[in-house]
C-alpha cells in the first residue's frame, strides 16, 4: 500500500463517504490512486467551495467533512475555509499536497508554508514525512477535530509521501498529553448552579452552537422546561431549541429581536450554555447583563471570563452538564415569580414578533423569507450567505432543529452560503436544501453552479438580488450620511442566463407569492435551481450601532401585529 | 495591575512548536517579554520560560491559551518561587587604563566575567535576574556598551 492509498483507506476507516477536493500537481499521486478507489469525490470548481462544503457536510451531519487541494495556491484557496470552521468550531480535516520533502523551504514551484500559514486558524497539523506515519496522522486528526471543542485540523502531506510504500498500516492514535479536553462538568459546580437558579427570580438562558454541537438540544429542551425559562440564541445557536416553542425568544445580538434584545438586561440569573459572548451577540459589554448573575457552561476553559465575567463557571461537554442539572430539577417546583416572569415575557414576545407580512414590490425581504418558512418543513436545511440576507434569515425564520439553520457566524465569509449548502446536501440527501444568499456573496462563489449540476445535487439557491452590498449600504445608510462608497453593485449579470449558462434551472421572482410558487416547483422537481429574487435595497435591518448597549437597537422594528 | 509574570511550559520538542506560542501571543495581543526554549529532563520534550507583562485576566488568558494547543503539556507560573536568571554578554569600550581598572572592579563586585580581552574592548559575561543585570549594564554605560546579547529569562520554581 501506497501513501496516497493510505490516505484513501484511513478516510475509510473513519467512515468517510465523500470528500470535495480539487486536484493539481503535487496530488497527482493521490489522485491516481484515488481513481480506482471506492470513494466519492466531488470536484469543486474552487478550493474555498471545498473548505466550506466540507464545514456545510460537518454543520449539517456532525461527522467530519473532508477537504483537499493541492499545494501552495490550492492550499491558500482553503485558508478563508478553514479560518471559517475554526471560528465555528466545525470539524474538518483539510488535506493538502506539499512538494517532495527534498524541496520544501527551496521555493519549489506551487510550495507554501501552509503549516504556518494556518498555524493561527486550525486546532492542529499535521506534515507526515514517512508513509508509515499516514494512518495514525489521519486518525489522531479526526480525534482531534471532533474532541472537546471541534475545529479544523491539516494535514500537509509532501508528494513522494504519497508515493512511498508503507511497511505497515498501524493507525494507532499519535499520543497527545497536552491536549486533554475537560468533559465531564464538575458536581460542585453543578449543584452551585443548582442553588443559583433556585433562588433566581428572573432567569433566563442563552444557547450558543456549543449546544447543538454537543447533541445536547434535548437536554436543553427539558433543561428550560423544568425551570420554565424563557431561551434565546446566538446566531449560531439557532435549532438549539425549537423557535416556534413559547419558550424561545429568538436570536440575541447585533440583529436580533427585539423581545430578546430588550429583555435580556432584565433577568436576575443568564444561564449561558455553549458560547463565547461574541461581539456581536453581546454589543457593549459594559452595558450587558449589569445586575445580572451569569453561569457559563462551556467545554473551553478559555471562553469562560474571557469577554463576559462570570459568577460561576462549569467547564465540560453542555450535554453532561445539563443532564446532571436535569437529574437535579426532576421533580423541582418553579417558583411563583418564576411563572410571572416567564408568562410576562412570553406576552412580550407576541406583542414583539417582528413584521413578515408585505405585499410590497420590489419584494421585501423579510416577505421573502417569510415565503420561504412557509414552504420548508422543520427538517429542511437553511443555509445562509452572510450579510443583510443572513440576517434578513436569521431574524425571520424560525429554525425547529439543530443542524438546519447553517451561516458563518464567527468569520463571517461572504462566499460562504452556497457551497455550504452543497455540503449540507450531500450530508442529507433527503432533505430539502436551500441557501439564502445576496447578489454579492453568490457571485464570488457561482462557479460552483458547474458543481451542483455535473454531481446532481439539487440545492435550491436563491439569490436575494438588490444590487448592492446590502449590508454595508445599510450602515453607510444609517451611519455614514448615506455616502455608499461603493457599495452599488451597478450592473449585475442576468442571474437566470447565469445560472442556464451552467446548465441550472432558474427563475426571477418579482412579486409576493411568486417566491413560494418557485420553491415549490423546485422540490418537486428535485432538481439544483437558482431562484432570482428581486428585493427592495432600502430595506434596512433594525440594528445595534457599534458601541451601542444591547437593548439601545436603531431602526424601526416594525410589528407583525400592527398589519394583521 | 500589570505585572511581570515568569511562565514555565512543557512543550513537545518538535519544529514548529515555538513559532505556535509565539504565534498565540501575537495573534491574541499579549505582550511577550521574553521566550527561552531548550531541552527538558524528559527526552522529547522543551521547556519554555516565557515573560509576560499582564494583568490577571490577561495572564489568565494566556494560560488558557496556552493550554489548549495540542503541543502544549503542562503549564504553571512560577513568579512567586522561582530562581530566575538570565545570561548577558557585554562587549565594552575601555577608553583608558583607569577605565579598565573600574570595570574590572565591577566585573568582580557582581561576579561576573571577562569572557574576552583586547586593548580597545572587553566582553564580560555575567548571569543574574533582570533587575541585576539592568543595574550592572548602566553602570557600564558611561564607558561606552558597543554590544548587548541578552538570552532572556529561564527559571525553575524552588523546592520539590
């Protein structure tokens, strides 16, 4: 057996079904074996649509999605990928090509240090330089990446690696002492925050995607009914709970709504599990949470106190945790004022629900995605790009289940949404897939159009089209005196020609309904489709100014309530 | 309050390793004073004597940090307990005979030593904590320091 053979076997072993790769010249070897060997290969039309449809298959399945590219500039074509899955902590395992180990640090043709480029962005790397060592690399990289904290993980494998004949396959794990992730939450802890919550009068709970990661959204399902708290979420902890629940408020942030928003200051106890108080969750941090005591529960040591301080920590895997809290609660009676503040929220978050309902055209947004809740099922997989149409998804559309609402929260890579839904796709076939994307991210990653359409993968891509950078229109719009400093996109392609050009069904969608109709057509037919939405670019999300404290949000917050 | 804090880490021995820590520190903006690697007692592995100037939360940051790089064993701050010492080389101008009487009678009242001797220079070696070697290279100063090779701090925590 052969490195590159190696390479292939060892995915096997971990259960690999498919990876996205791209090849070129120090992977011919790998490429060459990989052509009699039983497992799938989609080849992407871009390096970074591999990373990211890895990172979409690892979001939407929770296994590890797999990417390669070749050396040097196919390397750093993966990097904005990888930085996004390590900002997210998702699984993925990069693999590279890397000239023969005779020439690196020569300045060989195609030769990048990608090891050191992504030393700040990965969890770990590796750079075998014996065929032998291939097996166990490859396995100690997919422990790694899944353990404790999930992230991306490299492997940089030089090309006469690739070539060289094993003596043996030992896939024993690489010993790591230094890296030993606390698991299991610490029983002190947990009955202090036993007491915390029991003597709390307004409690509330904030779930990032540490929830969803650790397959612990039903332990948190029974965790805030026992204690009859109200939920919100980060971006990234949407699906955590089912957000057409009573108990969920929704997401919390920059963006978030305004029942969450306004509220969260109000609580006398945040229980927040599996997140890291990111800026844009929190605003100013001076003005968060003030008299508010604050447990966090979180398998990272190093997220605990490091932007929120915190009255009492529990560091270990939220699953465990909050199944100990569960044991602990059986039984418990919620307290009168508990049920006060509760129901007193709950009403506020009727009065609050934002406005979805439009018959506007050019379409509004929140119109369209409204459309697009109607037609998805609670096992549909949404996918978004990043953005105004990002948030125009994640504030509008109700995420029922972990693994089905799928952005880049962290990095926050425009490019993003569409090759993550192909990701997603190939993860779970037999669930519908649509990526919400704005005219500007699609286009630097509609190369993968070709992708979608060679492999048969019906994603359904629909491109929210306003001609502008939506995002940083609005803020020059609301902060800058409307200067758009090139933020017009000006003359943009025919979307449907685009997509019909690669061999993609498309349609343009003008008026209310039309949206729906189009998406309909589209699961019907099974089929990869590009539906071209034309959107009002005034449109503007309420928002957090920078510095701003979390319930100090600008805009209008129109209500659903003062149309219906 | 920012204060000097010594960090003694255990660290796979293997390329790439220093370049990670040195890489966290600056992608994370802590201040790194400075860095000593070398061999262990255990084959394999290096320990690190790293100097940082930071306040709690920061040093707790950088433990943290730290910790969760895979090659990163074992970690402890050893600012309170430790002997601390670092190793200077000073190369100095002698601009006269009584110049050179005066220097050699600091070289010995800080026992240190005259590692090299010309007739125009001389290179002393003296090891120390930070605070003695500052003091023992500004009385130098007024001879005129043509060159200063510091290693930086190592340290080891007292008792068991």
């Amino acid at each position: 057996m052969r490195g590159g053979e190696a390479i292939i076997e060892s995915l096997k072993k971990m259960g690999v079904e498919t990876i996205f790769g791209y090849p070129g010249g120090q992977t011919i070897p790998f490429y060459d074996m990989l052509y009699d060997a039983d497992i799938n290969h989609i080849l992407v039309r871009h390096e970074q649509a591999a990373a990211h449809a890895a990172d979409g298959f690892a979001r939407a399945s929770g296994k590890v999605g797999v990417c390669l590219a070749t050396s040097g500039p196919g390397a750093t074509n993966l990097v904005t990928g990888i930085a996004t899955s390590f900002m997210d902590s998702s699984p993925v395992v990069a693999i590279t090509g890397q000239v023969p180990t005779h020439l690196i640090g020569n300045d060989a043709f195609q030769e990048a240090d990608i090891i050191g480029i992504t030393m700040p962005i990965t969890k770990h790397s590796f750079q075998p330089r014996d065929p032998d060592l291939i097996p166990s690399v490859i396995k100690t990289s997919f422990d790694i990446a899944t353990c404790g904290r999930p992230g991306p993980v490299l492997i940089d494998v030089p090309k006469e690696v690739q070539e060289g004949e094993l003596t043996k396959f030992d896939d024993n794990l690489i010993q790591t002492p230094g890296y030993n992730p606390t698991l299991k939450g610490n029983p002190r802890q947990i009955k202090k925050a036993y007491n915390l919550i029991k003597e709390a009068k307004r409690p509330m709970v904030l779930a990032g995607a540490g929830v969803i990661l650790a397959n612990a959204c039903e332990e948190l399902h029974e965790f805030v009914h026992l204690i009859n708290a109200p939920v919100m979420t980060s971006l990234l902890g949407k699906g955590a709970i089912d957000e057409t629940e009573d108990l969920a408020l929704g997401m919390l942030g920059m963006h978030g709504r305004k029942v969450s928003n306004d509220s969260v200051n109000e609580c006398d106890l945040l229980i927040a599990i599996g997140i890291r108080f990111s800026d844009r969750t929190t605003g100013r941090l001076d003005s968060f949470v003030p008299d508010s005591k604050v447990i966090h529960i979180d398998i990272d040591p190093a997220e605990i106190g490091k932007n929120v301080s915190v009255d009492l920590p529990i560091v270990g895997d939220a699953k465990n945790i909050l199944n100990q809290l569960n044991d602990l609660f059986k039984n418990y009676k919620v307290s009168k004022d508990v049920n006060e503040w509760t129901s007193k929220i709950q009403k506020r978050k009727q009065e609050l629900l934002p406005r979805v309902t439009y018959d506007d055209v050019p379409l509004k947004p929140q119109s369209v995605i409204k459309e697009i809740s109607e037609v998805l099922t609670p096992d549909s997989i949404l996918t978004t790009d990043v953005g105004q149409n990002q948030m125009w998804a994640a504030h509008f559309y109700d995420a029922q289940k972990p693994r089905k609402f799928i952005s880049s929260g962290g990095l926050g890579t425009m490019g993003f949404g569409f090759p993550s839904a192909i990701g997603a796709k190939v993860a779970c076939p037999e669930d519908v897939v649509v990526s919400v994307n704005g005219d500007g991210g699609f286009l630097m990653v509609c190369q993968e159009l070709a992708t979608v359409y060679e492999y048969d993968i019906p994603v359904i891509a629909v491109v929210l089209e306003n001609r502008t950078l939506g995002m940083v229109y609005q803020w020059q719009s609301l902060l800058y005196d409307r200067r758009h400093s090139e933020t017009k996109l000006g003359h943009s392609p025919d979307f449907v020609k685009l997509a019909e050009s690669f061999g993609v069904n498309a349609v343009r969608v003008e008026k209310p309904g039309e949206t729906k109709e189009a998406l309909k057509t589209a699961i019907k037919d099974n089929e990869a489709v590009l539906i071209d939405v034309v959107v009002d670019p005034n449109e503007a999300l309420p928002m957090l100014p920078p510095g701003a404290g979390i319930n100090e949000m600008i805009g209008e917050y129109k209500l659903e309530k003062d149309v219906i | 309050m920012e204060k000097y804090h010594v960090i003694s880490t255990l660290v796979e021995n293997k390329p790439g390793v220093l370049q990670k820590v040195a890489g966290l520190f600056t992608r994370r903006d802590f201040n790194i004073d400075s860095i000593t690697v070398g061999e262990s007692e255990v084959e394999g592995l290096a320990r690190m004597v790293i100097t940082v100037k930071a306040d709690d939360n920061i040093l707790e940051q950088v433990t943290k940090q730290l910790n969760k790089l895979v090659d990163v064993i074992k970690i402890k701050d050893i600012s309170k307990n430790a002997v601390k010492r670092e190793l200077c080389l000073v190369k100095v101008n002698i601009p006269n005979e009584k110049a050179r009487a005066e220097i050699i009678q600091y070289v010995n009242i800080f026992r240190a030593k005259i590692v090299d001797v010309t007739e125009e220079t001389l290179i002393i070696e003296i090891t120390g904590d930070m605070e003695k070697i500052n003091a023992f290279i500004s009385l130098l100063k007024g001879y005129g320091i043509k060159r200063i090779s510091r290693t930086g701090l190592t340290a080891m925590s007292r008792g068991v």
